[in-house]
C-alpha cells in the first residue's frame, strides 16, 4: 500500500494535469479560412490565431485540420500544425539534435510565446474525394505534457465546407391542359366479308359473314347507343388484291363497298343518310408488303419484298414478275396465304363526346379514358392531390391515351421526378422529340445520377430550339465539376 501511494505521488508530480483536462481550442480562432475544390485536388488555407493562447511551459499542442464528411462516417486528416510550451520546445529540440526523436511531420512547429501576437498561415491540399462535398472542416486538437503524457484532445468546429446545391433546372412546369372545345373521336375496323368468284354482293350466310357482320353492327351499336356519344359520319373503303387486272380490281373494289354501306346502312335505318361515306382504292400493295413480311419462311422473301418496293408503275407487270419467280409455290403461297386479308372493307366510325364533370370523368378514367379529353383527366389527376400515387396513375393514364401530347407527358415525368421515381421519368421521356421533353429528360437523367446522358439530353434540347437548355448544360456542367464526375 505504501509502495503504490509513493507512485501515485510521483505520477502525480511528473504529470500534474494527467487527471485534468486542458482547454486550449477556445483560445484558437481560425481566420480568413477557404477550401476550394481546384480541378481533381482540394486546397485549404488559413490563418490559425493564437493571440489569447496561454501555453503550460511543459506541453505541447498538436493541431490537425480534419475534412469530416456530412454523415460523419469519412474523415481526411491534414498536415498538422505542433505548437510547443517554452520547456518543451527546448526538450524537443535536444532530443531531435541527439536523433531520440524523429523528423516531425507537422507542416509548422513553433513555440509559443505567451502574452505575444502569434499567427500563423497554413495551406495544404489533398486529393479531392466526393463525400468531401457538404462536408466540414475541424481543427482537432491534441495536447501531450511531461514523458508524452496525454493531457486530453479538443475538437474545434470551423465549419461547413464544398457546399453543394442541387441545380435548379429551367423546365416546363405543369401546366394544365387545353380543353378541347369539341372532343372528336373515330374508332377504325376491318370487315373481311366473304364471297363468291366475281360477285360483290353481300351474303349473310355465306361462310364466316354472318360473325363479320355481326360483328361490324356491334361497333356501330356501341356507339350508337352510348348517350355519351354523337355519330358525325361513317367512313368506309374497299380493297381489293392484285390476282386481276388492275382496272377490274378497282371496280370490284368500288362495288363491294357499295354494297357493304347499302347492307349496313339498311340494318341502321334511324341514321341519317348524310352520315355515310364509301370510297375505294383497288389494289392494296402497302398492305401486301406487310403481309409478306408476315411469313419470313417465304422462299426468296427478299425478292418478293424488292419487286413489291419497285412497283411504281404498271402494278399488272409487278405481278406478272412475282408470278414468274421460280419455284412456282413462291407465287402460290403469296395467292392463298397473303392476298386473302388484302380483300377488305375498312369503315371508320366518328364521332363527338360530350363534356364530363369531374366525378363523371373519375368513373371513366380506367373504363374509358379515351372518352376523356387530357385536361379532363389533369382535373382528375389534381382532385387526388398533387404528386400522390393517385395523381401519378391519372397522369400515367393521360399519357397511354394520348402519347403524343406533350402537355400530358411533361405532367406525367414531372410528377415522376418530384416523387424520386427518376427512372419512370426516364421511361416517359426517352424517345420524346419535342425540345422541352428532351430537356426534361435531362433533368431526370441528373436526377438519376446519369450525368454525361443528361448532357447529352440538354445538348439535344439546344439544337432543337429550348431556350433554357444552354444555361441547363453550364449549370450541369458546375456540378459535375463541383461532384468530381
């Protein structure tokens, strides 16, 4: 007991603060501090003043300047700087001159001269690393006494370092739809009728025709009897394929349509004669090659695709030349398999929608959201709330029915991009070629984290006319310079 309080008394007197702990920090100012990003590196100056510092003759003070990330988790430490008492520079300086201590890697060791002006300039710089940005910078102070004994450790906050602000991109904001004084409306079939060698005339119970019919009169019923809905006019032309001559094709066209109105129209008698429209085109050659390109087990596809591509004139010699292709099945199965689809009645119902209040419009946005107008479902989308789920399926919605309005799709990825759902933005907006969606596309593509797409994107904006995308790329550009990307 005796020996271990002897050695308390002597712990005790060699390091008579080892149980307290020294406050020197608060006494430290940091002055005309900056820390600049410069290309790949990052520089950090400073003034570290002193003046109020009242060093102990026998300590020592290491002063570190630390880069600290936002989250704290990352942590560069720099060059430090070794601010010694009188006793304990001259110390230092012995044991260096006898080599018992080596070189110091502090950037500036001085001692400090208590009760004098004191400061001094520090610069250094590191390699620049991307959790530095948003980060802090600290000055974290050790002190060490007598035999290197500890005196305990400080933390002085200089401050918020490389801040970072997301750019605020010029874009379209949501705007709200034009509505369409009067919401026209068509709805395209093909009526493929039977019937016999060289006739033209409608026979019900002839092979399929009865379901083809009942079918055609279904269409018309549909919107005949919707109240919703007001028939404008009913569109139909005939076709025909090329096994004839060319001119006999045209009439049997010409004919077969006629006929088809007449039987139609009979069965539909309330709707006023004016409403119906027949016209023909003979043969149908377009159609053709689309139906050859149907069979790529066609022997010699290519060769039926390139004589039907050069048909410019005589459409009977254009025949004549796929008859003559060698083996003969080639023309055989283009006569039974492809030109069957060819002979066909396409009618084109149009008609106009009336107006849907809002809760109307709620109840057709998923039955029938082609009966709604873009601005019709926009007010459904806002009666939801802007940006909740409810509001981004209407708006999704908008955009199925009606790709090609710009106002629908720019609504729909802004409201992707400000829920965080970056990619669906990107989905909406990919193949858009109006220069404001492409210049959306870029910010979802920032947004994202695809950085050279973005620029890509805002470059495209700029060659198409978007006035805002020139000042979108220099704004990429500095936080990308900003990010180290």
């Amino acid at each position: 007991m005796k020996k271990t309080r002897i050695w308390m008394a002597w712990l005790w007197m060699a390091c008579p603060a080892a149980f307290a702990q020294t406050a020197y920090l608060e006494n430290v100012k940091v002055e005309n501090r900056s820390v600049e990003k410069q290309g790949r590196t990052v520089k950090v100056a400073m003034d570290v003043n002193m003046d109020a510092l009242d060093m102990k003759n026998q300590h020592s003070l290491r002063l570190v300047p630390t880069l600290v990330s936002a989250d704290g988790t990352r942590e560069q430490a720099l060059e430090p700087i070794e601010v010694n008492g009188k006793v304990r520079n001259k110390v230092m300086a012995r044991q260096r001159s006898l080599g018992d201590l080596g070189e110091s890697d502090a950037q500036t060791t001085l001692r400090r001269k208590n009760g004098q002006a004191q400061t001094v300039h520090y610069e250094t710089e590191v390699p620049f690393q991307r959790w530095m940005v948003d980060g802090r910078l600290d000055l974290r102070g050790y002190v060490t006494g007598c035999a290197a004994c500890s005196e305990g450790d400080e933390t002085l906050a200089t401050g918020d370092v490389l801040p970072y602000e997301e750019p605020q991109y010029l874009m379209q904001p949501v705007a709200q739809p034009k509505e369409e004084t009067v919401k026209r409306r068509s709805e395209v079939r093909t009526a493929r009728l039977q019937y016999r060698q060289d006739s033209h005339n409608v026979l019900p119970g002839y092979k399929n025709n009865r379901a083809e019919l009942a079918s055609v009169q279904a269409s018309i019923d549909a919107v005949k009897e919707n109240k919703d809905l007001t028939i404008t006019g009913i569109y139909v032309t005939g076709y025909a394929s090329p096994e004839a001559p060319v001119a006999y094709n045209m009439e049997l066209s010409k004919r077969r349509a006629q006929k088809f109105v007449a039987y139609v129209q009979k069965q539909n008698p309330e709707l006023d004669e004016s409403l119906w429209h027949v016209d023909w085109k003979g043969e149908d050659w377009i159609g053709l090659r689309k139906e050859v390109e149907k069979h790529p087990r066609l022997l010699k596809q290519d060769e039926v695709l390139r004589i039907i591509d050069q048909c410019t004139g005589d459409q009977d010699a254009c025949e004549e030349k796929i008859k003559a292709l060698v083996p003969p099945e080639i023309y055989q199965r283009v006569l039974n398999e492809m030109y069957g689809p060819l002979r066909r009645n396409e009618y084109r119902i149009e008609y106009n929608v009336r107006h849907f209040d809002l809760e109307e419009a709620r109840g057709l946005l998923h039955s029938r959201p082609d009966l709604l107008s873009v601005a019709e479902i926009q007010k459904v989308a806002d009666s939801y709330g802007r940006n909740s789920d409810a509001y981004r399926e209407a708006l999704q919605v908008a955009v199925k029915t009606y790709p090609d309005n710009v106002t629908a799709r720019n609504n729909a990825a802004l409201a992707e991009i400000e829920t965080g759902h970056y990619a669906e933005a990107i989905a909406l907006l990919k193949d858009a070629q109006d220069a404001s969606l492409v210049n959306l596309l870029g910010v979802a593509y920032f947004k994202n984290g695809q950085m050279q797409e973005a620029a890509d994107a805002f470059r495209r904006a700029q060659a198409a006319g978007y006035a805002g995308a020139a000042d979108n790329l220099k704004m990429l550009d500095e936080a990308r310079e900003l990010l180290g990307e």
